[in-house]
C-alpha cells in the first residue's frame, strides 16, 4: 500500500517567519503534488513535480516555493508565512500522470 | 485547463443509490476522470477512475457520455459510513499534467 507521510498535523507560526512542510512517499512515484484545502473552495494545486529538481506551478503559487532534490521527498515553503496562509495543506503522489493520486492526511497551519 | 462542476451538497437515505454528476465542458483530449472521497481530517482517497463509456469496481460505478463533458459517480445502496465529500478530478495526461479539482460534493446520508 502506497504512504504518503506529511511530517506534521498541525502546525502553528507566526506572521514573517520561513515556514516548511515535507512530504514523503515511498513507492517510487514520479509525481508530487502540493494542494491547499480552504472551506468552500475545494482543493487548490499550489506545485506540483514531475521529477527531480523539477517544479511547475499550479493554480496558487504566489507566496510558495517548492522543493525536490531526492525522488522520494517534496518540500513546500512558506517563505515569509501571512495570516492568509492558514490553511490546511495536502501532499500527493501517483506513479504518473494517468494514474491515481495518493495523498497524506494533511497538515493544519496556523498562521498567527 | 479542464474546470469542473459538481453540486455543493446531496442528502440521501441509506439503502437509496446516490449519483453525483460533475460537468467538464472543456476536457481535453487525452484527459482521465477520476473521482477521490474525503473523510474529515483526512486526505482524498481514490474511489474510480475512467475515459469513457463506463467502469465498475467493487465500491462504484462511473458513467460517462459519449462528449465526455460530464461524468456521474454512483455509488449503489449507500450507507451511513458514505457520508464524505466527493471530489471530481480531470487531468491533462501525457506531458504537461496540471489536475483540476472541482469544489466537492458534501454526501449526508440519513438513517
């Protein structure tokens, strides 16, 4: 069974501070994927990877950063956290494009 | 890039069959359907997933016409652990991949 581990479930920062979230997965999957999930708007794709060292931007990446130096692993930043990035914050992975994604169980960040 | 529809919310009894339809006007060619389930504080999981016509696994059906511009999630005699949020999701295989996800269908099923 595919794992998807996001290192934190909850998470509280202040305002300016470098925030990260990581997320691993351990079957191999050449693709990664980072959402935002706010009420009422469903999941948003914030970056996604297709492979190492490889990033695109998905619907909302301003303010974010990613990223991916070790296949297994796709880090997303917050380089100067606002109280508009409270949110909770998926990871996915699938083996490729046509296939399903995977996804962690979340972290909830709470900006102060 | 591919944007869906789908109803906000459903009620249903169990025992009824549920079907939740998400519109795609703008699928693309080589775009799958795939939709995914959510439990509070958890992440999506997988339900089904297709191109056309119709599949069916152990937990769903899914149909799609022959335009491919919508799609409808069944789920036969619900019950009340099928209460979650279903999530419609077309993608641009092959190449550049950038998922859509649609805003989710919040399913209560009743006693």
């Amino acid at each position: 069974d595919v794992k998807v581990t996001q290192s934190s479930r909850y998470l509280v920062k202040r305002t300016g501070e470098k925030v990260f979230l990581e997320c691993v997965q351990d079957m191999d999957h050449e693709n990664m994927f980072w959402y935002r999930q706010d009420p009422g708007l469903g999941l948003r794709l914030i970056y996604f990877s297709y492979d190492v060292k490889m990033k695109e931007k998905g619907d909302i990446p301003e303010g974010y950063s990613v990223s991916r130096e070790k296949k297994e692993r796709f880090s997303l930043i917050l380089e100067s956290a606002s109280t508009n990035q409270t949110s909770m914050y998926l990871c996915a992975s699938s083996l490729n494009s046509d296939q399903p994604q995977h996804f962690g169980d979340g972290t909830r960040l709470s900006i102060l | 890039l591919a944007k869906t529809t789908q109803p906000i919310s459903m009620d249903s009894y169990e025992g009824q069959e549920v079907n939740i339809t998400c519109s795609h006007n703008n699928i693309a060619t080589n775009d799958y359907i795939t939709w995914y389930q959510q439990f509070p504080s958890q992440g999506p999981r997988f339900i089904i997933q297709g191109y056309k016509t119709k599949v069916t696994n152990e937990v769903a059906s899914l149909f799609i016409p022959a335009d491919r511009k919508s799609s409808t999630l069944s789920l036969p005699r619900v019950s009340l652990s099928d209460t979650a949020v279903y999530y419609c999701l077309v993608g641009e295989s092959g190449g550049s991949y950038i998922p859509t996800f649609g805003r989710g269908t919040s399913l209560i099923v009743h006693p």
